[in-house]
C-alpha cells in the first residue's frame, strides 16, 4: 500500500491523501478552490486507474470543499463520520463552515461510517475508529498493517485541533487522544501540517500534554 501526499495544500486547505493498494482511497477533499489542479494531481498519481473511495474526517468546508468535484470527476463511493455526513448529505454551507471560508456546498450522497467500520484497500485494513473533540463527527482512519493514522484536525504535529468551535469539546477530544494512545500507531498523517513515517505515538501524547 502506498501512500501520496498530494501537492502541498496553499491557503487554508487540508493535506489530501490518496491511498493505493489493491483499491484506491482518497482522505478528504480540501477546499476545492484549487480543485481542477487537484484532479489533474490525482490522475496523475492514479496513472489509468479509478477513485474508488473518498474518506472525509469531518465536515469542515477545507476538507470538503472540494468534494462535488471529485465526486461529478470520479465517482467514488463516499463516506464520513455519521455526525458529519448528515451536513453533507442535506448541503449545510453554515455546519460545514462553507460560508465562512466564502464558499457553499450542495447536497451530496454521503454514507455513514461507524465506530469500527473496515475499508477494504485488499492486503491492508483502515479501521474507523470516532475521534470526536474537532467535530462531533470527526474520524480517524488506522491502517492495522502498518499503523499509518489519519487523524483528521484532531491531532497534528505541532499541536491539537481547536474545540472552539460548533460541535467540538475539549473533553471529547482529550478522550479521543487518549483513545489513540492505546492503539499501535506508527505512520501519522494529520490534516494540516507536515505528516511523519514513524513514531506517530509520540505526537499523540505531546497533544495530551498540551491538552493538560
């Protein structure tokens, strides 16, 4: 399984990963202020083959923003958090944040992902597991090969995501960290900011820490 960061994200979009094994996966959309580029990325990286799933970690409009595009492109299967499709399934340009960042969403076919769900990439597994705290909705997505985490605005490198927002709570976000600690984590690709190889564990418990 490979995993390609697409061309580094300008503005305020979300970093966006496109997962290649025996299916293909992309994590979240961005903004889609830059989509034709980002479509023409990932024909590129895909070399001939289709867009089968399009995973989003929550419904903030710099990761789903993008999101008609790809799908009117691609037609993928689409999934998210089951608090988060519901915006995404009824257009909700004020839940998602779309507004804010001067954009809109229309309505979208988005199915639910729950606690536990498996995505099928053939060799390898990404587990869903609820990472609530940022949205009330959020997801993170374990590769139980590896222990690649994508964790949305969860956690990042150089921090944690906000709670300040609609829908967020720092309890639930302390809880959801502290749910990653005791999984075997390795690999860790956050949606903003630089993402790491190994020792993905160690950020994890800095954004404890910080959280206090």
């Amino acid at each position: 399984m490979a995993i390609i960061q697409l061309e580094p994200a300008v503005l305020f979009d979300s970093n966006i990963y496109l997962i290649i094994g025996e299916k293909t996966v992309l994590v979240d959309t961005g903004t889609g202020f830059q989509v034709k580029d980002t479509i023409a990325s990932l024909r590129k990286h895909l070399n001939g083959r289709s867009l089968d799933i399009v995973v989003i970690t929550h419904r903030h409009y710099d990761h789903v923003g993008g999101l008609g595009a790809i799908i009117a492109e691609f037609k993928p299967t689409v999934y998210a958090g089951a608090d988060d499709a519901v915006p995404l399934r009824e257009g909700d340009s004020e839940s998602t944040m779309g507004t804010a960042f001067g954009g809109t969403i229309s309505p979208m076919d988005v199915e639910d992902l729950k606690d536990g769900d498996v995505i099928d990439v053939g060799e390898h597994k990404l587990m869903t597991i609820d990472t609530p705290g940022h949205t009330s909705g959020s997801i993170s997505l374990l590769d139980t090969v590896t222990g690649a985490l994508f964790t949305g605005d969860v956690i990042f490198v150089d921090g944690v995501g906000r709670y300040d927002l609609p829908t967020a709570s720092k309890k639930q976000l302390v809880e959801s960290l502290q749910r990653l600690m005791n999984l075997d984590i390795n690999g860790f690709y956050p949606g903003h900011g630089p993402s790491v190889s190994k020792g993905g564990k160690e950020y994890i418990a800095r954004g404890l820490n910080t959280l206090g």
